[in-house]
C-alpha cells in the first residue's frame, strides 16, 4: 500500500504537470511592463513549443538564444512577436509605429503613447525565425538591441516552449 501512495505521489508531483499542455512561470523583468509585471505568475502554454502556430502578438516563452539578459539572467524570457519569417520589419513610421512589409502594426498593447521604438533597425527575420520584442521599450532587450550590437537579432523558433495563456 505504501509503495503505490508512493507511486501515486511521484505521478501526480512529476509526470502529470509535464504532460499537461500548460506550465505556470514567474516573469522575472519588467520588458513586458505593464502587461506583465516581474513577480506575476502566468500559464505558458506548452503545445506552442518550437514556434507551433505562434502569430504575431502572442507573448513567447523561449530559451534564452545567447546572453540575450546578461550573466545570471534566467534561463527563459518572455516577449512579444513582431515578425514573423520573411517579412520585412522598420522603425518606424512619421507616428512612430513599427513597419512590416512597410505597413504600420497597431500595437494596441503598449501603453498609450509609447513609440513602436526608439531605435532605428530595418530587417528582413530569417526563415524558420521570430523577431520579438518585449511590450517596455524602453528597458527591453530584445531582437532590436541584438541586432544593433551585431549580433543575430531574430530568434529560431525552435527556442520556442510555448506561449503565455493566462495571467491569472
């Protein structure tokens, strides 16, 4: 009897949270502000992993593709997809909205009055690749600041684990 408490136990702590399709996850930065604020818990939905059916908007969970947050930063971040493989992606518009395929993108998430960015960039997102940025521009590091620096500022979409579902 005691062996299959036991059994049951390790199911229930181990094995079930990982086959369900959601995981809950602490966000750790305030690049998603006001949206997501460090400390809140959300439900990642896990059946989005490796960028499944991921469209622009969706708030990603993905693994860090390379000191994206600096050293000791958690191993996931979380943003927000702009672009998607093969379009074209530009700051910005006289109104200061980001461009894709050179038409304005309604960001109707950010805070009212907030600039699509403050950095000029101009890319064309890779195949099989997500350009991504967090929702507080200004404190965000994300594909922009990546891209800038010269490194690779699109995500593969293999780093995708899934999408945030619920910020309850």
């Amino acid at each position: 009897m005691a062996l299959a408490a036991a059994l049951l136990a390790f199911a229930a702590a181990v094995v079930v949270p990982r086959a369900l399709p959601w995981q809950r996850i602490t966000v750790t930065s305030d690049s998603m502000a006001p949206w997501l604020e460090p400390g809140d818990s959300v439900w990642m939905d896990t059946r989005t992993a490796g960028g499944q059916g991921v469209a622009r908007g969706d708030v990603v969970v993905f693994a860090d593709p390379g000191d994206w947050s600096g050293a000791g930063a958690p191993p996931l971040l979380v943003k927000r997809v702009v672009g998607l493989p093969g379009e074209t992606i530009a700051c910005c518009d006289a109104a200061g909205r980001v461009l894709v395929g050179g038409e304005p993108l309604e960001e109707d998430y950010l805070p009212e009055g907030t600039r699509g960015s403050t950095l000029a960039f101009d890319v064309v997102v890779p195949a099989g690749e997500v350009w991504l940025m967090g929702d507080h521009r200004t404190s965000s590091r994300d594909s922009r600041l990546h891209e800038l620096a010269g490194s690779h500022g699109s995500v593969p979409l293999t780093a995708v684990v899934g999408t945030v579902a619920d910020r309850s």
